[in-house]
C-alpha cells in the first residue's frame, strides 16, 4: 500500500504518511467514507484528485498488485522493503519531520540490528590522522561492547568502519545516500562482508536511484536519526553533518565531538557537544548507548 501510494504522481512523502498514519491498509481507507479521507487530507496539494484516484478500486489495486511484484522481485535479490510497523522499523524516524521520514526502507541484510540502539559515526574527508586513528579506536571499543555502528556507504572513512565490524564478526548499519543498486562499486566488497556479519545495508531511495550529490544531506539525517548517541569528527560549517548535529541537539539526542587539529583551520565543536578529548570518554558514548537503549 505503501509503495502503490508513492507511484503516484503529487503523492509524496508527507501525503503518504498522513494517509498511512490512519489507514495502515487499503481495505481500512476503503471502509472508510470518501468524506473522512478527504478531510484527513484536508491542505494537502491535490486533495481531491488523490482522494479519486484511490477510490477508483480496479485502477488502484492494480497499482497495488505492481508494487508487490516489485517487492517479490527485489526479494529475489535479496532486497526487503520495509515500513513503519514492521518489527525492526528504527524507532528513532519518529523524530525527523514528515518531509524527511522515509515512507519505505529497502534493505540488505540482517534488519534486526535496526531495533538496537547504534551509535553513529560521522567524518567527512579530509580527516586528519589524529583523529581518524581516534575514531578507530572508538569504533573498536564500541564493537567491543557489542554496540552496533551505523555509518555511511562509501569508501575512505566508511570503508575503513565496514573493515573493522566485518573482521570482528560484529553487526553494524550501513545508509547509502543512493539505491541500493547504485551503491559505489569500490565500496560494495566492503560493505557486502559487513552484511555477511550480520550487519545491513539500507536505503531510502529506490535501487536505482542516483547517485546525487544532494541526497547526501538526507543519508547523514537518516544515519543520525536510527541511532541512539552520535558521534561527529571534524564537523566543519555549512555540511550535512552539522546539520544532522543541530538537529540532533535538537531532538535531545546524545551528541558527541571529536575535534579536529588542522594547523591552519581549526574547527571547535559547536556547544552542547560532549567532546572526546581522551580514551577514557569514550565511556560516556558506551553509557549513553545503554540508557538510550
């Protein structure tokens, strides 16, 4: 229902969530009077038409019918499409916006680990070597303690990430800023032994969406969203993980900094940023992963 609702044209995310928030089924809008779905719809773009075209049953369960061998499909290449009230939905969406809560996850891999509580990592190159190796080691003391990673889908930094939990047989969440089917061919070796470990790779974008620059901001968003505590490196001004930090300052989530050390361009950590100056902090991304959770 999900899927047959985003094939349609002036339907978008916020239309679909408000449809699906009331009616989690096609039978249940239907048993529904025209009137009531109307006025749930009542200021969005194109009310009226899309009230029509989903009381037109023939018309629209065929649209349904699409969508699930669309879902058939990818499930032959291993690929699950989920939505909100699926047992592994990440709980942390509930607090993006509707214009930025995905509809529908394509997935790869083991979709339990979207229930736990990760911690996310966040760097954006150039990361210099001080702060890399602190990420690192952050990353090993996590996978240590059993917490899942969610990181990026890219070569560099997030390769190296993949490395780490594939080679400890630890499971981590992997957000592609593209399809599935688009994802960077350097990075898939990499990201395909972290999902043989129990990890998953997900999207918001269909298989063959992209990849574009601009979906970045939304990958780094959605990263920050499905984990518990985030951890930033290096944030600079005016990129997508300074916008994913204000915003999880303002969601009152745990939000953590590891300072870069550029001679000649410094940047400090914004305020109301725990900063990991030492090892021994990195206990307090540990304690915030297990009160979060």
């Amino acid at each position: 229902f999900a899927l047959a609702l985003l094939r349609q044209d002036g339907v978008g995310r916020v239309t679909a969530q408000r449809l699906l928030q009331r009616f989690p089924t096609y039978d249940g809008l239907l048993a529904t009077p025209r009137e009531q779905v109307l006025l749930r719809l009542k200021g969005a773009p194109n009310a009226e038409r899309t009230v029509g075209i989903l009381f037109d049953q023939e018309a629209f369960r065929d649209e349904i019918q699409q969508s699930v061998d669309t879902i058939d499909a990818l499930a032959g290449k291993h690929i699950q499409v989920i939505a909100e009230g699926h047992p592994h939905w990440p709980r942390g969406m509930q607090d993006l916006d509707r214009p930025s809560r995905p509809v529908v996850l394509y997935t790869f891999g083991s979709t339990e680990v979207l229930a736990e509580t990760s911690v996310a990592l966040h760097a954006r190159p150039p990361i210099q070597g001080s702060t890399f190796e602190s990420v690192q080691l952050l990353a090993r003391k996590l996978i240590a303690e059993g917490i899942p990673i969610a990181c990026g889908a890219e070569t560099g930094f997030d390769f190296v990430l993949h490395k780490l939990n594939s080679s400890a047989n630890a499971r981590c969440v992997m957000v592609a800023h593209c399809g599935l089917a688009r994802v960077d061919n350097q990075a898939r070796p990499s990201a395909a032994a972290a999902v043989r470990a129990g990890g998953v790779l997900i999207s918001p974008f269909a298989p063959t969406h992209g990849p574009f620059d601009h979906d970045d901001a939304e990958r780094v968003q959605l990263q920050t969203a499905i984990a518990g505590p985030s951890v930033f490196c290096d944030p600079r001004e005016h990129t997508p993980e300074v916008h994913a930090l204000e915003w999880a300052i303002e969601a009152k989530r745990p939000v953590f900094g590891i300072a870069g050390e550029s001679e000649d361009d410094a940047h400090p950590l914004p305020d109301h940023v725990h900063a990991l100056e030492r090892p021994v902090d990195y206990d307090w991304v540990i304690a915030a992963s297990r009160v979060a959770g």
